[in-house]
C-alpha cells in the first residue's frame, strides 16, 4: 500500500464544492470528517498520546547490542505535505503528525531509542532495508508474499484495499473486483492495487463481462480530477486514506472494501530488530496506548489483537 501518493491531492479546505474541486489538483489540506463532503474541515487531533510511554527493558534486550549503545535506529520512510495523507502522516502547523508517527513515537519510546529519519519513495524504501542503508522502513507496507521474500514485517495496523466512485456511477457498492468489470478505474503503480487488479482481471471475460480499464498514476491529483470530470470511474486505495479523503472531495462515494492486509515496520531479513519491534507494540497495546492513539484517529476498526513477526499474507 501506498499513501505519500495522497499528499497533493487536495489545496485548501472550504464548505464550497467549487472549491473542493480546484483543492483536487492542489497541495494538502486539513482532514475532514467522515461524514460530511460539504461541511467544514475538522481540526488536526492533538492530543498526546506517547509522552508517558514507559521503557519496556525485555524489549529493549531483544535490539543489538549496538543500537543498545547508540540508542538509534535508522528509519525509511515517505516524505509527506499537507494533511491530505491522514490519518497515516502530515504536516500540520510545521510539525508531522499522524497515526504512523504516533505509533513509531510510542514504539521508539519503548524501546528505549530516537529515531534517525531519512525519506525516500515509496519504491526506494524496501530496497534501502535490504541494503542497509534503513534499519527500519514504514510506510504502511501491507504484507505480502513477495514483501515477505525480501523483508521482516512487524506488524502495527490493519488496512485495506479499497475503491472510491464518481457521484452517479450504476455501482453503488463494490465488495470483489468483479463488480468493477467495465469500469475506468485508477491506481497508483508498483503497489498491491495494481497486483490485485492485475491478477483479477480475466475473471471479468470469465464471467462473460466486459474487463476494467487500469490508468496508473504517481500522484492522486489527476486521480481526482479525472473523477470530477468522468475520465475516471473508480480509484483503487488504502481504505483509511480513502475514507477521509472522500469526506472532502466533492462528486466522490466511498464504495467499499474488498480486501484487508496486516501493516507492520519492516527490517532485514532474520533482523533481531524485527521481534524487538513486535514485543514494542504488544506491549503498547498491554498499557493502553495503542489504543489511544487509534481512538485519537478515529481509526479503531484498524486496530490489531496482537503485533505478529510476518503473519500469513492475505495475497
């Protein structure tokens, strides 16, 4: 999955739809609710949730001895703008937030160790794990057997892949991807989404439909754009960006999810890393404070039980 992609999306929030359709093709803007595509954006949550995270000494024994000593871990991850890649990251006020950053600052508080953050892209940063260059890489990477080729997984969240409409499509809701068939649809290149659709799309012709069409782009803007003016039918996402994206967009209908996928950090292969991470997490969500920073998102239906070291992957 990827969600930097969101981060020109839209320009400025406003209750006009005029304006949420030039916001479109613009920079980012504050998160609106679920709720309302028309009403007034609400304020970025604030509330401190990781301060108080106590260090967990029998994770912090899991790390190497090195990192012990530095009290660092290098960290990969996607440069963001705006607030239109929330409830994952922004930028609000010249400050990052967001639930990725919420959980990291927990998990680095629990471990005992500051990051050391570098960006890349979206591609880059899977690679960078394998060749040293990051520790750890976040950027709500699903699990995926080819991922699990390459890297560790940790895991933190559960997202999804899902689809948005333009207001008057025939489809009112999508649950498999044959109820796409015929279709315009847009997604973003090198992800699950464009795996998924890739390997779906005979079962359309199997089922004596038309097949979909697939555009693929690197930035949401055009994406939204061309929902507004038809050349796009549906968009292909993450379900959490997704669902507060489309509060803002006008002529934009959240449509469904068809699949969810386990999120995690991701580490070298057989990093000791890796279970450090794992025992981070299951210990934040013993104290209470997962919890509380995915109520701080309003984000609970993606809470996990339990941080699992690679987990079965759903495709």
């Amino acid at each position: 999955m990827h969600i930097s992609r969101f981060r020109h999306a839209v320009a400025a929030a406003s209750i006009a739809a005029t304006t949420l359709l030039v916001a479109a093709c613009g920079s980012s803007t504050s998160s609106a609710g679920a709720g309302g595509g028309g009403g007034a954006a609400k304020a970025v949550p604030a509330a401190d949730v990781t301060s108080k995270v106590a260090v967990d000494g029998a994770a912090r024994a899991l790390l190497p001895k090195e990192v012990q000593r530095s009290n660092q871990l290098t960290l990969g991850t996607t440069q963001v703008t705006g607030t239109a890649s929330l409830p994952h990251a922004g930028i609000e006020g010249g400050k990052q937030v967001g639930l990725d950053l919420d959980i990291r600052a927990a998990v680095a508080r629990k471990l005992g160790i500051d990051w050391k953050v570098d960006t890349g892209t979206f591609q880059t940063i899977v690679p960078g794990v394998q060749n040293g260059k990051y520790q750890v890489g976040q950027a709500n990477f699903g699990v995926t057997k080819d991922r699990l080729q390459v890297v560790d997984f940790a895991t933190y969240l559960r997202d999804g892949q899902s689809f948005v409409g333009r207001s008057g499509l025939p489809v009112k809701k999508v649950r498999t991807l044959q109820d796409v068939c015929g279709l315009k649809i847009a997604t973003s290149p090198g992800t699950t989404f464009q795996k998924l659709l890739q390997s779906e799309q005979a079962k359309c012709a199997a089922a004596g439909k038309k097949p979909y069409t697939v555009q693929y782009f690197a930035d949401t803007a055009p994406i939204y754009l061309g929902l507004q003016n038809g050349k796009v039918d549906v968009y292909f996402g993450p379900t959490l960006s997704l669902k507060v994206l489309t509060s803002k967009i006008t002529g934009t209908t959240f449509l469904g999810e068809v699949t969810h996928t386990p999120v995690g950090f991701v580490t070298a292969k057989k990093s000791p890393i890796a279970p450090a991470l794992v025992a981070a997490v299951n210990d934040l969500i013993k104290d209470g404070t997962y919890q509380r920073i995915f109520d701080k998102w309003q984000v609970g239906s993606s809470v996990i039980d339990k941080s699992a070291l690679n987990p079965a992957p759903t495709f």
